[in-house]
C-alpha cells in the first residue's frame, strides 16, 4: 500500500497455457488447452496459494477455451465466481488465424507480418481486427474491474495480446510498443489499484512471472 488508509484491488493477469495443436497464429481460433498447457496453468496458480487455497475472490476469463475451461474448472474447484468477458477474446487474425508463421511467410512473404511485429499500430493482419480496435475493447474491461471489481482479489485469464492491451492501461505506452511484451504460456502478472483519498492510482507489482 502506497496510500494511507486506501481501498486496494489486486488483479492477477494470467495468460492461458499450451493450447493442443502447437505453436500457431492461432487469435480467436479455438482451441483447448492440452495436457501441458493444463499443467503449466495449474502450476502457475498452485504457487500462489495460502494454506492450499489461491488467494482470489473471483475470476474473469476469456470466452475461449483455452482460457474458459480452466477458469470454470478452478472456481469450480475453490468455490469461486466466474465470469466470462468477451471483450478479453484475443486478437483477431483474420486470414492468419490457425496458421503457423512458415504458412503465412509461404503463401503472402514476410512484409506483412514484419510490418505487424514492428508496428502493430501501423499494420494489422489481413482482414483482421487492428491493435487499436483490440485497445479500445480492453479498455473497457478494465475500465469495469476497476469501477465494479468482482472481488478484492481477481484473477484474469487471456491471452499474450491481451494481457499486453491490459498493462498498456497502466504503462501507457504508445501503441506502436503494444505487444513488446512476449509473455510466455501461463505467465502471471500482478497489478494494485489503491483508491485514497487524492483519487485512484495503479501499481504493477510484477510481470511476467
């Protein structure tokens, strides 16, 4: 706590874990998390427990499955509320979606998704949902978890460009910069809103772990 006497919200952004089918482009394509990606999140939680329980109040998820199904299955397991947000779907890739990159560098060449990678604010994938339309939703769910928070304690499951949209409300970097963040499956980060007497200020604890 920074400020005396304030009323915190501790939110935990976790990105799912593997999801069956290997590393792709995969955005809204909805796949289920395999054996490991199960195992990773499970860790990545378990870690975080206070006398065999994790310290969460409630749970927001993405509406996809790698993402939903581990959230139902730990507020099921912990008597926990969920809810599911779809505005915390992932970016959408258009003609890239469920691709690997050697496909997408085969059948278009590299310029496209260079130009992606170096300034996603600039380029979006072909028919595709663009860094400033993903910013816009993702700032209207935390725009609600900090107005109407589902407990004092909440985790977040969603996805690598997500959880970058979602810090880039407290860093406020530019969009060019939105995704230099490369977060790897079941990553956590730890965020602390404090509402004090002179307003609302929010601290990232930590990213990445």
């Amino acid at each position: 706590m920074r400020f005396a006497n304030a009323e915190i919200t501790t939110i935990d952004l976790m990105r799912h874990g593997e999801p069956q089918g290997g590393r792709m482009l995969r955005g809204s394509t909805d796949h289920p998390l395999s054996d490991s990606g199960w195992q990773q999140v499970t860790d990545a939680v378990m870690r975080h427990t206070v006398d065999g329980r994790p310290p969460y109040d409630a749970i927001v998820s993405s509406p996809l499955a790698r993402c939903r199904e581990f959230a139902l299955w730990l507020g099921e397991e912990f008597d926990l509320p969920v809810q599911v947000d779809d505005d915390l779907a992932e970016l959408h890739l258009g003609e890239w979606e469920g691709k690997t990159y050697a496909q997408v560098y085969e059948q278009e060449g590299t310029e496209q998704m260079s130009a992606f990678w170096y300034d996603p604010a600039r380029a979006a994938p072909p028919r595709g949902e663009t860094l400033a339309e993903l910013d816009a939703r993702v700032s209207e769910v935390w725009r609600r978890l900090l107005v109407n928070p589902p407990g004092r304690h909440v985790l977040v499951v969603a996805h690598l460009f997500v959880c970058n949209a979602l810090l880039r409300q407290v860093l406020e970097q530019p969009l060019s910069n939105g995704l230099v963040m490369d977060l790897p499956y079941a990553a956590m980060s730890r965020l602390r809103h404090e509402r004090h007497a002179l307003g609302e200020s929010t601290f990232i604890e930590w990213i990445g772990r």
